[in-house]
C-alpha cells in the first residue's frame, strides 16, 4: 500500500508521504530514527517538510522500510522543483511592469516571440528569447543597446530585442573564417549585384559575405530602434553585418551594406557600431564608412568627372554613367541628392524601392 502512494503522480511533499508510510508500517518516527541510525529530530524535520531527503537517507529508509531510495529522490526532487516553480512564478508576476517596456506586439507579429496569454507568460517569452534568467540582466547582456541608445532618440528595450535577434540569426549563418582580402577583392562584385533585383542578388550576396567570414542578416525594424543597420563581431573568425528593411529604398539598403562593410575593414572588433536614422551628429569612425561606402559604390575620381560632363543631369546621362561603374541607377541618384545636386524629388523614377527583401526569420 506504502508503494502505491509513493508511485502518485501528485507533487506531494515527501515527508507527508513519510508520515504515512512509518503508521503503515507500525513504526513512530523515534523508532524510525533507531533503526535508521538517525537523530530523531532529523526524521520530525523531514516529516515537517524543513528538512529534504538526501542520497544518503534515502538508502537507508530504503533499508528500513523496503521503499527504494529512488522513489524518495524523485519525490524530493519533484516537490523542491514545484516550490522553486511557484516561488519563479512570484518572482515573474513582479518583472511584469519590466515586459512593458519592450515591443512584444511587435516581435510576436515577426514571430520573434510565441503568442502568449496573460504577462507571466509574455515574461517568460522574453526570458526565453533573450537567454537570460531576468529581465533585469538584459541591460548587462545587451549592454551595447542600451550604452548606445543614450544619445540617440532610440528606446534601448526595442534595440536590444533587434540587436538579438540579429545575433540569433547570426548564429545559423555558416561562414568560412574572416578573410579581409577576400572581402576587399568582393566589393567590385557587390556593386554590380546592385544592379540585380533582390530575388537574384540577396542569395548571392549572402554566399560571397559567408565565404569572407561576414554573416549577412536581414531583419525588419522594430518600432522606436530608428537603425538602418548595425556591424559587430561576435567571434574572431565571425562578424555580422545586420541591416533593417526600414524604407527599403535600393540605394539606402546598399549604403548600409557598404558603411557596415566599411566598419569590417577599417575599424576595431571590440566596438558594436550602428548605422542611425538620424545621424547628423557622427563621429570620425562613422563618417569613415560613410567616405569607404560613397567611394567603394561610386568612386570619386570617376564621380567629379561625370559631374564635369554633364553640368545638366538627365535621366539618360545618369543611366549611362550608372552602366559604365556596374551600380544601380537610383544609387547615382541617391548619391546625387545627397551631394544636393539634384532636388529629392529629381529622377526618383530611377530609384528602386523594395517590395520585399526576404526577412531571415520567417
């Protein structure tokens, strides 16, 4: 009868169970204790739940009342794991106001996040998806969203939830070892590729990158991170390079890329750098990529001239121009509107917006 209860799959408390079974067996707790070579007071604390069941007592009560030593373990281990379950629940209940903060509506319409009823649950979805045990450590975790997010009118709990998912990805991205002359020797080929439509270039762009130890991922925004991209190593032989489908506008898209691509190559691996909406207060590193990326995609000597030949900018001579360097007409453009050229309203026509470049996560 004593092993039937045992076998419950009830989460009881062992020395409830331990109760019984010594009055099923005609035996007092002090009687218990003789026989087991114990302390009486250590059988009252196992029977009043203060005290667990070790390896060593549940071989000897499995010798004293023929009830193997496993049974009681698993029990223990059964009950001690339902009590921390409740207590980590409390502790959830609490980090609730903490789930507000990040973009879970966002990130479950991605499929970054599961769907999820009540807070608790929304909790342990952001738990799970940023590998951490509270939300308070993603601030540490994540330290380069929320250090980065001070100066810039983003909202450090949405940059960090794209900076991992980023990372995430990342990690499913097989690539060769990091090799900067392979990288440099690519750009010519990335260039001609903005010429291509995304159903042909990004498959092709993500296996050169790859080759060169860069993992290419491509992600949605999220509401209030205000990035266009961002660059980071996240091992000696691995960089990524994560860019958001914000605007989708070509040239924009292809700028990143290069300014990122600019940070791989003339830049340190300590620093996470991110490519900002709004970027009018850049420091030297920054407006490097942006010098590596307008050259590597136009570059200069061949740019003034154009600007020399053609002192009135026609759709035609742009067209020409972009098929003699191998690069998409609407980056001349873009280029050309920057540079103030050319109105942003001037020969938009040859600008390209995406409808849709893959999202990696889907």
């Amino acid at each position: 009868m004593a092993t039937e209860q045992i076998l419950s799959d009830l989460p009881i408390p062992p020395g409830e169970l331990l109760a019984e079974t010594i009055e099923a067996a005609g035996l007092s707790q002090a009687a218990l204790a003789r026989r087991m070579g114990r302390p009486a007071q250590a059988i009252n604390e196992i029977v009043r739940g203060t005290k667990e069941i070790t390896a060593e007592t549940a071989i000897q009560l499995e010798r004293v009342l023929g009830v193997p030593a496993h049974m009681w373990l698993g029990l223990e281990a059964e009950f001690q794991h339902t009590k921390a379950r409740r207590e980590d629940r409390h502790r959830l209940q609490a980090e609730a106001k903490l789930a507000a903060r990040f973009p879970c509506r966002a990130m479950r319409r991605l499929g970054w996040l599961k769907k999820t009823k009540g807070r608790v649950s929304e909790v342990e979805a952001l738990l799970g998806f940023f590998g951490v045990g509270t939300l308070a450590a993603i601030a540490d975790a994540e330290g380069a969203a929320y250090r980065l997010s001070r100066s810039r009118p983003a909202q450090p709990e949405a940059l960090a939830a794209w900076l991992r998912k980023g990372a995430l990805e990342a990690q499913r991205v097989k690539t060769d070892a990091f090799n900067e002359q392979r990288l440099t020797d690519l750009l010519p080929e990335l260039r001609s590729l903005t010429r291509a439509g995304p159903e042909v270039f990004e498959p092709e762009v993500k296996r050169e990158l790859a080759s060169c130890g860069v993992a290419l991922v491509l992600l949605p925004h999220l509401p209030k991170t205000r990035a266009h991209g961002a660059m980071r190593w996240i091992s000696p032989a691995k960089v990524l390079v994560q860019l958001s489908l914000r605007g989708k506008w070509a040239d924009i898209f292809w700028f990143t890329l290069f300014h990122e691509l600019g940070h791989v190559l003339r830049h340190g691996r300590r620093d996470v750098f991110i490519e900002w909406l709004v970027g009018d207060d850049q420091d030297d590193r920054e407006r490097e990529a942006d010098a590596f990326a307008a050259e590597a995609l136009i570059p200069q000597p061949a740019y003034d001239a154009f600007l020399r030949r053609h002192p009135v900018l026609s759709a035609a001579a742009v067209g020409a121009f972009a098929a003699q360097q191998s690069v998409a007409p609407g980056i001349v453009v873009g280029r050309l509107q920057h540079d103030r050229k050319l109105d942003h309203s001037d020969l938009n026509r040859l600008r390209v917006r995406y409808a849709r470049v893959a999202e990696t996560e889907r």
